[in-house]
C-alpha cells in the first residue's frame, strides 16, 4: 500500500515549508498527501453551545476563504517538481486542529503527519507552537515529524536518537525511524546519556538496549554513551558535533523527557529547534 501522508496547513509560510520537506524526503516513494485546513468560524468558539450550519454567513465565508486558499496552495505545490510517484488529497474542515487530525487519521489511516513547527498566529518568542506541541501531546496513533520555520530540506544523513535505556522498544513504532534512515541511507546515532558517570546499565537496562539493536539491525547505526551532562547540553554539543539533520525521540510519558507538555522536549533539550524532530508514538 502506498504511504499516507498528513499535512496539516493554516497557509502559513512554515506550513509550506513543511509540505516541501515531506515531498522531499519521500520523494523516492509512492505516497498519497493528505493536505488538511482546519478552519474556523469568526463569533464562534469550538465549546461553546452554538455550532455554525452550512448556509450559515460566516460558517460559508469561512469555509470559502479555506477553499480558496487550499486552491492557491495547490498551485504552489504545482510549481514543486512534479512527481508520479505522489498523489494529492486536499480536506477544508469545520473543526479544532486536532480533532480534524484525528478524524482523518482514522478514515484514511495515516502513516505520519508532517508539520511547521510555528503557524501564522506564533510569536516569535515561543520556540514550538501552540498546534505543534498539542498535536504531539494528542495524537497517539501517529508519528509527528515537526519541521523549523526557515530549514531548508537536507536528506538525513545523520540522526540522533536519545536514550536512557530504561523502557523496551518496539518495532512497529519505531519503524518510520527505520524506514527513513533506510531510505536515505542515514546513520542512527543512539545516544545513551547516563546522570551517574559510569554507563553502567542493570540487567533491564541490557536487555532493552539489546531489543534496540535487534530493531536497528539492518540500518547504519552506532551506540554512544555521554556521561554525567545535562540532557540539553550532551544534546545540543552531539548535534553540533555529528552535524545532525534529524532529531528522533520516542514520546513515552515515563521516558526522561517527560509529557511533552509539562516538560517539553524543546524546553529540556534547551534549543529553538533548528533541525526536524521526529516524534515516535507509543502506539
């Protein structure tokens, strides 16, 4: 079956930046795009006990604006080069970002979503935005490969995966990571960063590294340890170091990351995002 594809859009700058990076990075493979707005309804709020009607003059003003920025978006895509390998499928919805996500992952049984990391509303001070970091937090059936504002698409060479070992993996929701790094002939690097100095890892700890590497096996990819440094800065100084193009992390609420939301990765690994993060569902 061909790849399903999400691209969520609000017609912002970063949105399209996005959509380019996912036509780039599977580029070398049949997919279908799913190209989603969610719109709203001016006067109405999503809670609130009056839900607009089609007919209605602000909800048919609402959905028309959608509509035709959805037509002006596609011409742009047109100027992208052209693929035979990709098929188009656009969605105007009447709903909540996330609530239209999860609509169309459960009718068109999405493989990933791709995303910009800001959308038109975003202040420059907030390093993730509002959508990006519910859409990680809500969506649980779906990985999220979350895109910077201004990054131009380089094929991922080099991954960072960051670990501590303390829970199993498994393969089906590690296999996009593994299907990229295949398509792009990418290096994984896991990267083991132990607060105790020692790298020592308990019988558990060996066992789930060693379900890692089974997972892993068939990809290019090599074990790091870095000792006693805080997440953010054994992070940030490997990126830099191994010149990463991608961030993967798998989004467990006991993983020493955190909920996204409380603690967000962004915040603990201390970096505006300037590389693509993959977030892994637990699914």
């Amino acid at each position: 079956m061909d790849k399903r594809v999400l691209l969520p859009t609000d017609y912002s700058k970063n949105a399209l930046n996005a959509i380019r990076y996912a036509l780039d990075l599977y580029k070398d493979i049949r997919c279908d795009f799913y190209i989603l707005n969610a719109f709203h309804v001016s006067n109405y709020t999503l809670d609130s006990m009056m839900v607009p009607e089609p007919g209605e003059r602000f909800y048919d003003l609402a959905k028309k604006e959608s509509e035709e920025g959805m037509k002006r978006l596609m011409e742009i895509i047109k100027l992208h080069p052209e693929n035979p390998k990709h098929r188009f499928h656009t969605i105007s919805t009447f709903n909540s970002l996330v609530e239209a996500i999860k609509n169309v992952i459960a009718k068109q049984d999405i493989d990933i979503i791709v995303m910009g990391t800001k959308g038109l509303t975003e202040s420059k001070a907030r390093i993730f935005g509002t959508n990006t970091v519910s859409v990680m937090e809500s969506i649980k059936k779906c990985p999220v490969i979350a895109v910077p504002s201004d990054y131009l698409y380089a094929p991922p060479k080099e991954i960072v995966f960051p670990t501590d070992y303390k829970t199993d993996y498994k393969k089906t929701e590690m296999a996009q990571l593994v299907e990229i790094a295949k398509l792009h002939g990418s290096k994984i690097n896991v990267v083991h960063i132990d607060k105790n100095k020692d790298g020592k890892l308990n019988k558990q700890e060996k066992t789930n590294k060693q379900l890692l590497q089974d997972i892993l096996d068939g990809t290019d990819y090599e074990i790091h340890f870095l000792s006693a440094v805080k997440i953010s800065k054994g992070i940030n100084l490997f990126i830099e170091s191994k010149d990463c193009d991608m961030i993967a992390f798998l989004n467990r609420k006991h993983l020493f990351f955190g909920s996204i939301l409380s603690n967000p990765l962004v915040k603990e690994i201390g970096y505006d995002p300037k590389i693509p993060i993959l977030e892994l569902n637990d699914n």
